[in-house]
C-alpha cells in the first residue's frame, strides 16, 4: 500500500480499526462545511444535506448516503472533489476544489469533524445537526500519526459593551487543545493579536461580524459569527442558512370573494437548527385607507404612517393563525417572517384581493 494510501486511512480514521463504509442514511440535518488547504479556504458552507446518493468513481455499488459527510462536501462543492474508493474504507478524498495532496505523499486530506478526527471515513461518517465538518490538507508526521499543522479554534470568553474576550487555541483532534500566541485575529475593527495565553481582546463594529484567527503553519480556525445588541451581544453560531418557509392556501395575486375569504392563515417553516419565531404582518387597503391587523386588540386599525405591528403565530413547523373574522373586502398585503435560532430569517409576502 502505497504512503499515500497509508495517510489517507490513518486520517480518516485515526488510527482506529477500519470501519466498513456501508452506512444506513439518517435523517437530513443542518451542518457546517470547510475544506482549508494551505493559504486557502476551498469551501466554506452552511447547508442541509440531502438523501441524494454520492458517487464519485461510476460504479453504483460505492454509494455513499447523501447524509453522509460525503453528501454534505458533495453539496458544498458542487461536486469538486474526487476519491478513490477502498473497500475497508470507502472513498479516500484525492483533491478537493481541484487542489491535490502533493505527489510526494507528504499530505492527505484528513476529516475532522466538530474539532476531532474523525473515526470514519466521508461516506460513513453520518452526520447530525449542529456538525460541523472540516477537510484540510494534513502535513504528516513521519509516523501518520497525526499533522504537523492543526486546526485552530477561537473561544469567545465574554462580550460587553462592544468588546469581545477571546482566546486561540490549537485543538489535537482528541478533544484536547493548547493555547497559542502570536494568533492574526481579524474581523473585528482592527487586528489583533493573541497574547502568550492566546487570549486577546477585539472590538466588533456594529452590527457584529465574523472573527477568524490565523497562524503559520496552521489552519485557520472556523468564523466565529458576532453580533452587538441586546444585553450587550453575543457569539458563536456558525449558523448562516435561513428557514424554510411556506404559505399554504394562499398565492401571490389571488382574488376570493368575501363569502370565501381566508380566516384562517397557515404555512410550514422548517429549520434544522430549530425555530425560534414565525410572525406575520398583514396590511388592508380600501377606498384609499390603509389598515393594519393588531394581533394584541384583534382588529384592524388605521396605520397612520406607522409600521404595521407584527403578529406572533408561534415557532411550530406548522403554523397557523385564525383571524377574529373574515376578511373584508379591500387589497391586501401579507408578509410573514420565520426566524431560527441563529438569528437568520425568511421573509415571505404575498398580496390579494378580496371583492365584494
């Protein structure tokens, strides 16, 4: 076996017996994408993987779910990414992006998943929601043993008044991780870097942003998303895909009549990640006045110039909110908001019409 082969199945699976790739497919979830070669970031995605199956060699029988840590890089890649596959293992990853471990096998792309080597290999490691999935170009140690460049990690210690307490540190893929100085930290005001402790302090520009910390000779660590407001801010979600979100019974551009207007209003929001809020808006306009809908006092009221209220309908997948009455004649506009619990939203509007 050649030492390339050798790198590639000691990386994957950490020196532990191999595992037969063959997996049963779970349940789509929503995770994090990277993919780090030296210098460069191939790959950076947030997204839900699919039941679609993977195969990259033509042959039907080397399927991979599309669960799978090989259905999320065959998503995030758009398919730019290459293996050969083992029998033990399952596909050894060749170039991702079309950037290949050097041909002196001094490197191989090694999968860490949520800041660990991961016992797998990308068709059978399954993955659920809140993974995150790294692939980089590991510099080997002589042995294979483990790289000699590893993933940084930044944690976010405090956030006040603007201001955020963070630390560097290098993980060992075990769960273990040591602290490192002299750490780039960019994304906040101005750069900084980490003290002898890896811990630094960085001023984020409103509304937030996301923090990354870079060092010779390791990779750079995933973005650190945060945000000012409220109690003075926060960080850590990683998370950057919005909800689902979905109006049943109702179409942009419909016209009912009064005896078969809505009064009921109902939809799907989905999210991996959870839902933290759905919420509606819904704006009436006849004989040139406009009115708007008060969930708190259950009627509609003038708008006056001002913002229509928002309605709180839940965070339940299936939504639904039922209307004091039937709407009344008029033009009218519904715009509905699905947040989760990253704080990313989807906004649907839809407008009709309902004739005497």
């Amino acid at each position: 076996m050649s030492r390339r082969i050798i790198g590639s199945v000691v990386g994957a699976l950490a020196a532990a017996s191999l595992v037969a790739p063959v997996a049963h497919a779970g349940k789509p979830a929503k995770v994090t994408v990277r993919a780090e070669a030296p210098g460069k970031t191939l790959v950076e995605a947030t997204l839900t993987t699919t039941r679609a199956q993977v195969v990259k060699d033509g042959n039907a029988a080397h399927a991979c779910t599309g669960t799978s840590a090989a259905g999320a890089l065959e998503q995030a890649t758009a398919g730019r990414w290459t293996g050969s596959w083992f029998d033990s293992l399952g596909y050894a990853v060749n170039s991702i992006g079309g950037v290949k471990a050097p041909a002196d096998f001094s490197a191989y792309w090694a999968l860490w998943i949520n800041g660990r080597v991961s016992s797998k290999g990308v068709c059978g490691a399954e993955l659920q929601t809140g993974d995150e999935v790294l692939e980089f170009l590991c510099t080997s140690t002589p042995d294979f043993s483990s790289c000699t460049n590893l993933p940084l990690a930044l944690e976010a210690t405090r956030v006040h008044r603007g201001k955020v307490t963070l630390k560097v540190v290098r993980l060992k893929g075990d769960g273990r991780s040591d602290p490192v100085a002299g750490a780039t930290i960019s994304g906040g005001t101005k750069v900084v870097k980490s003290g002898s402790d890896g811990r630094a302090v960085v001023t984020l520009a409103a509304p937030g942003g996301a923090l990354r910390a870079t060092h010779a000779g390791d990779v750079p660590s995933a973005p650190l998303n945060c945000t000012l407001g409220g109690a003075g801010g926060a960080c850590g979600s990683h998370d950057t895909l919005p909800p689902l979100l979905a109006l049943h019974g109702l179409r942009d551009g419909a016209t009912f009549t009064a005896a078969h207007a809505p009064r009921t209003l109902r939809g799907v929001a989905r999210d991996a990640g959870g839902l933290a809020d759905v919420a509606m808006r819904l704006t009436r306009r006849s004989a040139g006045r406009c009115t708007a809908f008060d969930g708190a006092r259950a009627r509609f009221r003038p708008c006056n110039g001002r913002r229509a209220p928002l309605v709180d309908v839940g965070g339940d997948t299936s939504w639904s909110y039922l209307l004091p009455a039937k709407l009344a004649p008029g033009s009218y506009g519904l715009l509905v908001i699905a947040t989760d619990k990253a704080g990313n939203r989807t906004r649907v509007t839809v407008r009709f019409t309902v004739e005497a």
